[in-house]
C-alpha cells in the first residue's frame, strides 16, 4: 500500500534511490519455463539508458542489470525474480546546493511534506532513474507476451514540442535518438532541441504506445478495465499528465456516428476505441498516448522557497535531459507490457473454462 | 481480482445487472463517528438520475438508496457499509432484440469473448446504471473529505461536443441540466442537444474535476501516484477515453520554463501541475479533465455482426442518453472523492508520526 | 484493508450486524456458466441454521438468502454475485441492558477501544450471525470444485469438551444435531450438553475438515501457501483458537521416520502431512483440524468492568448456544472450499501452461 | 498473488533460492524517521544463523544483509528498503544425486507438480534459508515496534521433542543454543539431541511467541483478525504443522466458565484468550504456539519414487539440521512482529480519529 508495486498476478515491487547503492526490483507471478537471461532485459535497458546523445543527460550508468533469483538452467522456475542494477556513477556532491531548496515542478516539496524527510540526491526516490527497473521488469513481460502469444508491444515518440509526426514507420524508430517514426521529422526535431539546450530550456513531449496481436477477451470490469489499469500505468511514469485510449479526448466533439466503430465479418471498420470497449480487449490494436510535461530541471532560473518558506532562486547546474519525454518510449511500452501481463494471468484465473462458441472479429477489415 | 473492488483502505465492492433484482455495494473501512444517513447519498444520487431532463435517458428509476449495516444512531460504526438500490423498472422486454447483436461500440462481444455468456438485458453489468453505485459510495467519502478535512470535490461540463465552456461559476452548475458552470453556453448547448435528438446522433463531453482544500503529502510513489490512482478512476467509468491533469496534453508543447509553477513565500504562482508533484499534492487545488466518447446506442443503423459472425443493421430503440457526459458529473466526482479517500487513509498508516517542520505553501500567491 | 474481504482472486466482500437490517456479500470471480440458484446456498444454510435443536439457540431466522445479481438463466455470468438475508428476528431490546457493559470473553470491549463506538446489540459485527454469509458464500465454492473439479469439502465434529469421536462415518454426521462422524458417541454427547445446560455453563468444541480429490500443486509459496492461507481462514471463524494441518501438535513429538509420508509407485504411505507440502497440495486429503472455545454468553456470573471502569456483574439472558463448536462444522467447511477456489484460480493464472510430465502420486497407497 | 509478499500497509517481497546468487527482500511501508542500520538486522540474523551448534546444520552463511535503499543519513525516508544477503557458500554439487528424486515429506514433487521445473538445488526456493529475509525484514519491525510503541516481541522453544519446558525465564533464552527459557532442561535437551544425531533420525518442536507492551484496538474483523492473519503468518513458516492463540486446544475440554477470563478494575485474571477478542488486541499479551514438524532430510533411507514414478530409496547426506525447531524462535517472532507492523499502519489509517473514552484495562491485574 506504500505504492511500489505494481499488478496483481504478475506484480513488479521495486526499490532504489537516484544516488543510492542500487536499484532492484521482485518480479512475482511469471509463469514458469520462459527462457530467460540478463541479456533480454538489457536490450531494452540500453535503449533507455541516458547519455546516448546530446539530446539526453549526460549522466552515464552502466545500467548492468543481475537476474539474482527465479531462473534455473535458463528457464524461469516460477520463483520471484529479483533483479539488480548497482549504481556505480553517482556524484553526489552535485546535488548539496539544493539541499535546502524546494525545485519548482519537483517533488521536492511534496516528499519532504509527506516524509518530513528526503533523500535529496538527485530527486532521491521521485528521480526517473527508478524507471529503469520499471523497463528491466517490462522486458520479461514482453518476451513473454510476444513469445507465447503473439503479441507485440511497441512505442513511439508522436510529438516533441511543437513538432508532430505525420507518418508511423516502425522501422524508422529505432534509427534516431528521438525514437520518431516519420524519418521526416528528424531534422526538425534535431533543430529544434539544439536551440532549446542553448536557451536552457525544456519542452514536453507526446508518446504513442500499441499492443498489436491482441486476443479478444483481457480487462475486468467494472473498476480494474483495461483502460483504467493503462491509464494507472502510465501516469504513473515521472512527468506524464494525461492519458489517451484510442480517440481520446478527439471522442469529445465526435458524433456517436464517427467514433462507433462498425463492423463487418471481413472485421472492425475503424479503430476510435482503441482496442477496448467495456472495460475489455476488442482485439483490435490497444493504442494508447501520453503527455509528458516539460524537463523540471531548467538552468533558466525560478523563484522557489527553501525548507523555511524564504525565497530563493533556484538553478538547476546538473545533467538533464532537456526533453524526458525522449526516453520515456520504452517505459511506456513496458508499463504497458506489464498491464497486459497481468490481465492475461487474470483472465486466465477466472475463466480458464470459456468455451468460445463466437466467432473472433479480425481487428482490421480487409488485413 | 475480477475487478468489482475499488480502493485499497476505503474500498468499494459493488453489485448488480442494469435489469437484474438490485444494485449494491459494500463501503468498507470508513472511519467510525461519521454522521450518516441514507438522504446523504441520495442527494448525489439525485443529481446523476435519469429522467431528469429531456436530454437524459427517459428511464425511470426511483434509484431510492437503503443503508442495510455499518451506520448505528445515526453514526458509522468501523463497520463495512451496505447499501442496495432495487431496480423497479426494468422493460426487459425491450432488450431482447438484440440477445444475438453485437451493437458497435458497446460492451457485448468482449463480454461473450470473456465470459462466453451475458446477460443481455440493458447492456447488463457493462450498464452505466453500475455507477449509480459509485456516486453513492463517493457521497460517503465526500461527507467525510468535507466535513473532517475541508476538502470539498465538485465538477462540471467542460465542453459538450464542439462547445467549450468559457468561464467557470460555481453557483450556475445546478442551475441547468448539463452542470454546465458558464450561463452563456446553456442556450447553445440546449439547441445543439436538441438538433442531435432530431437526427438520432450522440455526442461526447469533457468534464472537470476539482477538489479544492487539499492537503499536502497525499498519493504514494511511485506507482500508486495520487494522479495515478486518479487517471485509473476516471478512466474506469463508462464511455471515459482520456484523462489529464492540469495541464494534460497541453504539456506536449510547453516549455519548462512555462509549464513549471514557480513558487513565492505567499503562494504558488499557476497550476500547470494541476496540484500533484511527484504523485504527491502539493495541496493546491487537485484539476482534472476526462473525456467522454458519444453514447453508442444510436436511432441511425450501424453494421454489425451478431453471435454467428453474420452481419447484421443495429438500431436502438431503447431510452438512452444522446450524451453520456452530462450525468457523468456527479460520477466523476464520487470517483475522485474515493480516490482522495483512500490516499487519506494510506498516508494516515504509514506516516501518522510525521513531524512536519516544513512551512505549508499557499495554494496561490495573492487568495 | 478493513478486513471484510476475503480471498484473492475468489473474494467474498461482506456486511451486516447481528441485529441491522440485513447481511450481505458480494462473490466476486466466479467463473461463468456455473448453474446456481438459491436453493444450492440454502441447503448448507439450513445445516449452520440457529433454532435446529436444543443444544443451539433458540433465536429463529428464516435466513433466507437472495441472489441479487451475477446469475442469468440459471448460470453464472462472471460477474459478481450479489447475495442478501434480511434479518427478521432482531428482538433487539433484549440487549439494551449490556450496552454499557464489557462481558468477559466478548468482543465489546476490544470494538469499544478499536472504533470508539459499538452496535452492542447481540454482538453487532462481532456476532456469528455474520457467519451466516460465510456459509452461503462458500457453497458456491463447494459447488464449483465438486462439480467441476471433483474435490468434495466435508466436515465433522471430531470432540465435544471431554468427549472425542473414535470412529468417523461420513454417513453419520447429518444423523444427528452435533455433526457427530461418531453414532457411539451421539448418547454421551447429548447427556453432556443436557447438564451443561442445566448448570448453565459452556464448552469447547474440535471440529475437522477434509477436503478429499484434490489436484497437486495448489499454493503459492512462499508466504500464501496453502496451510497457511487454511489456517487464516479458519482461525478468522469466530472462537476459534487453534489450528492443526494433518498431524497438527502431535508433530511435535515425531521423530522425522515417524512423520514423513513415504512414498511408492502405488501412493502415499501415509498423510501426516495433511496433504500439503511446501504448502503445495501433494493430491492426498486436505486435512485441518480446528479448537472453538466454549460460547462466551453465560447464565452463570462473572466479573468484568463497565465503560467507565468500573466493576460489574455480566449475567447472559439472551438466547445463545452453550457450544458455539456445534453449529461450526458447515462455517468451517465453507472457509475451506474458499481457500480451495481462490488457490484453484490462482494456480490457473500463473502455470496455464505448465506441462506435467511427472506422473501423479496416488493419494494412498492401495486405494 | 504468486505468493511472495506479505502484509498490507508493512509489506515484505522477497525473493531468493537456497543455492542462487543472493536472497533479497523489499520492506515497504515502513514509517519513515527510525534510525537504522544493517547492525540492527544482523543481530537476529545471527540468532538464525546455522553452523553455530552442533545442534544446527554446518552449512556456514555469513548471512551479512546490506541495506541498498530507503535509509538517508542513519534515518528511514518511507520509500522502499532493499535488503541484499549474498549466497557464499553453496556447494551445489551435494545435491545433484536427487536431482530426480522426489524426497518424501519435502516440496519436491508438489513443485515438480505446480511449477513443470524446480531449482533442486538445495530445496531451491522451498528451502528454511529463505527465512533469512523474513528475520531481516522482522527485525525493523520488531525496532519499530519497541522504539515507538514499547512493543516488545519475544519467543522461546517451549518444547523439543519429548522434552517441555516447565519455566519461563526470558534471560536465560540466550545462554544456550536451544532458545530454552527452562535452564533444568538444557541438559536433557543436549543429551536427547546427540542421540538422535547418532541415529540420523531427527524431531519436532514446540515454539512460543509472545508480545508485550501491546495496545488494545489491533485487528480487523471479521476475515483479518488478528489472531487470523497472525495464524497465517505463523503456518506460513517451514515445517509449522499447527498454530494455537492462548488457550488454543485446550479450549475444546474448558468450560466456558473456566476460559473466559474475567475483568476487574485492576486488570484482567486470566489469559486463556492470548490477548484477542473479536479478532481484536485486548492489550494483554499476545501469546501464540507453534508446531514444527521433524527435518525431512534424514540419514535413515526412505521409500519414494523418482520423476518417472519409479521406486527409489532417499538417503540424505547433506549439511541439514536435525531439529529444525531450534533455529524456528527468531523465524517465528520476525513473523509476529510483521502482522503487528502491518496492524498497527492498519489501525491507524481508519480510526487515526477515534477518541478514546473508555479506561484501559491493564492486562493483569495486581501487576
């Protein structure tokens, strides 16, 4: 109830500071025998790792994650799987300025007025290096999803800024820094972030996030739907302000003949829903987006108070992404991973004996 | 697990079919010495009925709330609270028509792909009549939020299909059938609520959510995030596609620089955060939007398939809303009351012996 | 985290105050297309049934249950199951005259020092009146894994204070009023509590429960093994101070040859385990041992205290059972059948997949 | 769900197998300001520890625990405490030889049965050295509990095999290897043991846990009781075959007129309840037995069969403790401590409020 973890069936429970000996994390409920080792996890690490480019924070961990437990001769037994990443880049005599400092839109403030203590190293606990163990975690579910079920999860910057994308090519994400899929935009993106960084400032971003392969059938209604268990998820990530499923908040100004998705035996027509409805996987693609607010650490100034409420000018000097908005793909995808991990460990529980007499809706007509 | 429970230390678990003998639900872990009376739910109960207007569904449900446990002389006891609404007017004969319908955009085929069964009666337990429970439900955790803390949650129509509200009145919200807080909009929105009936469409909404007199130090990181826990709340209730908080989506194209609330020893200075940093609030007033999509059930045919895979032309006939966001007021506030009831509860355990030396900071510099 | 739910996966919610207006519990994952109707949680009812003989109390209740919800055409839906028992025999004056009073061995004055507040009429929530909800609660549990899954649950009073049974008759149990496996026993036993009742004194009671037909593999170590989530269960059954698995305390004085259930191609030797290893169920009989201490409610005097402190003298007038251990065989059967179904769901979602290469044990050898 | 977490509020993750890198655990919850460091873990740690008698098993674990996160400048912050124990001494060969064979009244079938695959090294995860991190994560309970609440948690072996203890003196507990608080035992004790060693057979025992110093008010009716979740704590532990609060079984041959225990001004006469009411603390001590089953692992052959159900003889020549009771006191009290952590978060988060009109009724009266 302290709130780190996450799930039900398929639960990550973590631990670690920014600047503390380690991070780790217990992934409970994965079914056993799924070939399982360190490097599964660490591909997905290195794509979320900072200091890749000038566009995120120089800080450099090695981000080397241990499977400690719940794997035997390469296989998971179905044991907890305790995971570790040591901290070996720490540098904490960076963070003593603001020791005494409450950063505007950090959690300075709220953790020292819930705690009456922080660990102020470089955001402590409410620092986004705790996502790391979020995407290690992410990474077993993932396999598993795509291994046993066909089912692939993937994510992909939309917006930076002002800059939106205008076409979805997969292939292209993962040949830019920025994680964009229209090769069209890079350069503008290029740009437009070597001008923020000269400025000192940060700018907020738009992910998109697809589970395509999606069996019918995931999602407890009423208050554990799908949607509801994604949009937990992914507000919960550092720096994200809303969530969209589907349409989203386009739903508001269409007419009930717009949004309804029809259907046909050839399949769904349309695609407003977003792969859910009631609560419950259409199998059609769940398509999710996210906003993510600007970096907080800015080397711009801004007026703060201290811990005994006097003003104060506060400079962040450190390293920072000057967009998270940039990284956070592959946490969103596992956030995501690990939702669909649970339901389908859910679904499996409570009606492992549905006859399913209907005939499955392909998601797309004419695919 | 199946999904019927909200909450972790003020949960609601709930009940019942749209066509089935009754609706409930069981409140448990509400403080004891709480004054409480059955007119205390049913006055939010009240403002979510159908009924009321032309522009709600024409069902009639006395919607008449008994409280069967948990309260004795007039007080709460610690004990769980039962609480029941016996359906009266069910028409089931309406339904049957579409028994072997998949209608779009409704909960019918992920039902039988989940379960491999349904109860087809008025949308059964994927029914937005479920929510009547919540607002009950919520009206506990409102008295008490209000009465015991001084938080007071109230909401209102942001937007009705293409019309956004332009200023927000407290005082106009129950003085027209939309909850709509901008008297200058009601004309518009009765005239385009009216068009829409003629032509037999729907339309979406965006609702807001305040909750004002917040404490710091409520929500717990990482996962459970007070917007976490809020976005899963809002994104629970039917028809909802998207949720923000503060700024929401508008962050994507903010600069830090805009989008950081700074802070003076008299107050914050905005509230892009929309009162939660870190997944904790920083006691500035909580702001959220949802968005709703357009009711479903549609007078204008639509192309389905029914339990054979044969397509099939939907119609509904039944008594419907042409816009599920206008009763979605009082339920986006009861979800949101249980959300800030539960994180009450969750901050009291863990951290009741906090010392808190650390001046509290105004909401907003100059109030 | 009140304590009202019970189960994981399987989850029973309950309500309801010896004297309110009704009990009530939602059942939440039962699996869909179970047949049930009322008649299936009466006929257990009717066995824990009060005012049956007169060695229970006379106080009458039709304890009528309802289905409110969950089941549609005679199946179960997959969604939650709404069940209620309106309370017709309240005669709540009868006990206006211990209201200010702590009796000895009673929960009022723990409620009294917990909540600050107490329904003291007839025990309010502390009554076993809420058992009641138990029993019906877990006939659905007992229903599902007898018919789907061929595990029957079955219970019998194994000792009446002095009084222990020999020889167990399954076919015996329901011959008499104290579920007695024991036809020998039956005249002792009667003759026991006829002078029990004339001294107006209590006693203590032993109950066993088997559960026969089980599938290795339910449990989920480390800490929700399948003894230990047994032994919550039965330990949260009202009087209920002790907790044996198989050989229970005699294992104390074992020597590891003695106790160890050796093992042949042709079964089990043995079952001092009581069926469960590693708390994982082995295949043999599920066997639990439970200790009730004598009825707390008393014609004879005794000392205790008031609400302000001071010394009184508790006479119990009402209408109670001399031993509460009676009437515990069916509650105790219906807490076992819950913990089966929830550990049956639970095993179901993590290793679907498991593929059982190793033959199964027989649960006895030459059997 | 999957087993490896317990509590609510106070929750303990662990993971680990008994031949694997490391055993680790996540303490989540814990309050934030209490001073601690390793040294304050370690010295339970060493009560558990085996290699220390010849009575105990000679595998040698330095079992040193780190504290890797939720601990700044000497004081816990309130985020999460990742704990970290080293495996250094695994000799994994000693246990290929049964890598195929199911050794009776061990886990090793009924995880073969669950799981399709076990880490057969050194009983994996089923083994008595996960404990280790329920006595590390029981010490910062147990801290907390005497630190901030005078709460002290003991135990004592009150029996070993044949052998009862007749004397409780909590000082000599320490100055022998069998955590006896009976000095005239000892010796009968040490001779009982040698000899049994000299057979290869091994025995049972009897432990008692005790709390003092406790509050009235803990607990959750009516499914978490104190009693009931301090049941499932103590069954929860290897080898416990039985679980008794107070009285226990010896309440089935009381009268009710012996048993209750009955109240003066000056405090309660007896304590045949143990310290619970309704499932609530009354405030006299808690005081809970339990019984550990013989060491499975035994010189004297065995009959089982292997994984193809054939017939084999086990004989186990590893480093195993003949009484695995004796090193169970530490186990037994870190489990008591965390259900009274866990209530005590618990008791707060809903009735932080209640006012306390009602005299404390001291726990034994003329002390």
């Amino acid at each position: 109830m302290a709130g780190n973890t996450f799930g039900k069936l398929f639960t990550v429970t973590s631990f670690g500071e920014s600047h503390g000996a380690a991070l780790g994390c217990i992934v409970d409920g994965c079914p056993p025998g799924l070939p399982l080792d360190a490097a599964d996890l660490q591909a997905d690490l290195d794509r979320r790792k900072p200091g890749q480019s000038r566009y995120t924070t120089q800080r450099r961990e090695a981000d080397q994650v241990k499977i400690l437990s719940g794997v035997f001769e390469g296989k998971t037994t179905g044991t907890p799987i305790g995971l570790l990443i040591e901290n070996t880049d720490q540098r904490s005599k960076d963070y003593s300025a603001i020791k005494d400092q409450f950063r505007p839109a950090h959690a300075d403030y709220t953790y020292m007025q819930k705690y009456g203590v922080r660990d102020y190293r470089g955001g402590g606990r409410s620092s986004a290096r705790e996502t790391a163990m979020r995407v290690a975690a992410g990474a077993i579910a993932k396999k598993y999803l795509h291994r046993q079920l066909g089912i692939q999860v993937r994510g992909y910057l939309s917006q930076l800024g002002p800059i939106a994308v205008e076409t979805v090519d997969w292939d292209e994400v993962s040949n830019n820094p920025f994680f964009c899929p229209d090769a069209g935009k890079v350069a503008a993106m290029e740009a437009f972030m070597k001008d923020l960084n000269k400025q000192g400032d940060s700018v907020g971003a738009k992910i998109t996030v697809v589970a395509s392969g999606m069996p019918p059938g995931l999602g407890e209604p009423v208050f554990d739907r799908l949607d509801a268990d994604i949009a937990h998820a992914l507000m919960s990530i550092n720096a994200v302000k809303g969530v969209e499923i589907g349409a989203g908040f386009e739903s508001v100004a269409q007419l009930g003949t717009q949004h309804r998705d029809e259907i046909t035996p050839q399949g769904f027509l349309s695609n407003h829903a977003g792969g859910v409805l009631g609560g419950i996987s259409t199998g059609q693609d769940l398509v999710a987006n996210l906003a993510l607010k600007p970096t907080s650490s800015l080397r711009i100034p801004g007026r703060s108070v201290d811990v005994r409420g006097q003003p104060v000018e506060v400079v962040t000097t450190g390293r920072h992404d000057p967009c998270v908005g940039i990284r956070a793909t592959p946490i969103a995808e596992a956030m995501l991973a690990l939702v669909l991990m649970d339901h389908v460990l859910r679904q499996r529980g409570q009606n492992a004996e549905v006859q399913h007499q209907v005939p499955v809706i392909p998601p797309e007509a004419g695919t």
